[in-house]
C-alpha cells in the first residue's frame, strides 16, 4: 500500500508536523529534500526555451462529420524558476500551471486545466528534442486516453501531434499545432 511503500523506501519517516511540532507525522526524509530542488531545477532548464509569446495554428482534419480546419491564435508561457513550474499565461485572469518535473517520481508533468482537463505523463522525459506525454482526460466533456508528442524544431518553432488510443487499442491521430515564437 501506498504508505507502507512510502516508509519503506524511506522516501518518508516519522517527524514532528510543521503545523505542530508536538505531533509527530511523516515527512519526507532529510536526503529526498536535498535532491527535489536541484533536480527539478536542472530538468525544469529544458523548458524554458517555451517562455514567451508563441503564434499557433491548428490542423485538424475532415471526419464524417466536419470538414477539415485550421483554427489560428497565439499562446504565452511564463516560466517561474521557484516554483518549478512552466504556465500559460492568459491575457486576463491568473496564470496556469502547465508543465512541470516531478523529482520524486522522475517524470514530466503536463497539466490541462481549461477546456480540457487531464494530467499527461512522460517517464521518458526529453529524448533529443521530442518529448510524449500521455494518460487520460477529458477533452470538452469527451473521455479520452491521450497522447502527445511535442517536438522541438529549431529555436523558434515547435509541433504538437495528438492522438487518442481507439477502440482496438491504436493510437490514432487526432490533430496538429504548429507553433512559431513571435518576434
């Protein structure tokens, strides 16, 4: 169970609460502090390259239902060094946490909390300059197992491909954006 692999890993033990030092809790022990903030910090710098003002387009493509479209707009990401965290950053309202690395776990984090609600994973992390995302969400009130490929094409552009995995267990293409930093 959770806990019992928690202490016996001895990623925690038993230390006073810091809401009262009184009571004894657990805690994450003295050598996993040291090591989350460096390693965030270091995996976070892989990122950071996605700060500021990006132009998108969005492909998508014809179904029995719709025909093929490209939906145009821009999107800005802040990068906040401290809090380990890269968010979108919207024109009105508080900024959103979007894509972090998790040190405990060693995995990317990639959040939707707008319109689409989900958290993606990648234990692979960043291979070259592509990394995949996946896990399920909700994309505008549709259930979905998701996949997401974010591929690093030059200083400043980047593409995301999208697939969902189907009813025979085939990931199966969904749309695409490609990005380009605003000058």
């Amino acid at each position: 169970m959770l806990f019992e692999e928690l202490f016996s890993r001895r990623i925690m033990t038993m230390g006073p609460s810091h809401v009262d030092p009184a009571r004894q809790v657990g805690v994450l022990t003295p050598e996993v502090i040291s090591n989350l903030l460096p390693t965030r910090t270091a995996e976070m710098e892989k990122v950071r390259w996605l700060a500021g003002t990006w132009t998108s387009e969005n492909e998508v493509p014809a179904t029995r239902f719709n025909p093929a479209y490209t939906d145009v707009g821009t999107i800005t990401f802040s990068f906040d060094e401290k809090a380990g965290w890269l968010y979108v950053a919207p024109k009105t309202g508080p900024q959103i946490p979007h894509i972090t690395f998790d040190p405990l776990s060693k995995q990317w984090v990639y959040v939707l909390l707008r319109g689409a609600y989900g958290v993606l994973r990648s234990e692979a992390g960043w291979i070259d300059n592509r990394i995949v995302f996946s896990g399920f969400m909700t994309m505008v009130g549709i259930n979905c197992e998701w996949r997401m490929t974010m591929t690093r094409d030059g200083h400043d552009r980047y593409t995301v491909v999208n697939e969902e995995l189907d009813t025979h267990g085939v990931w199966t293409y969904i749309d695409q954006w490609k990005l380009s930093r605003q000058a």
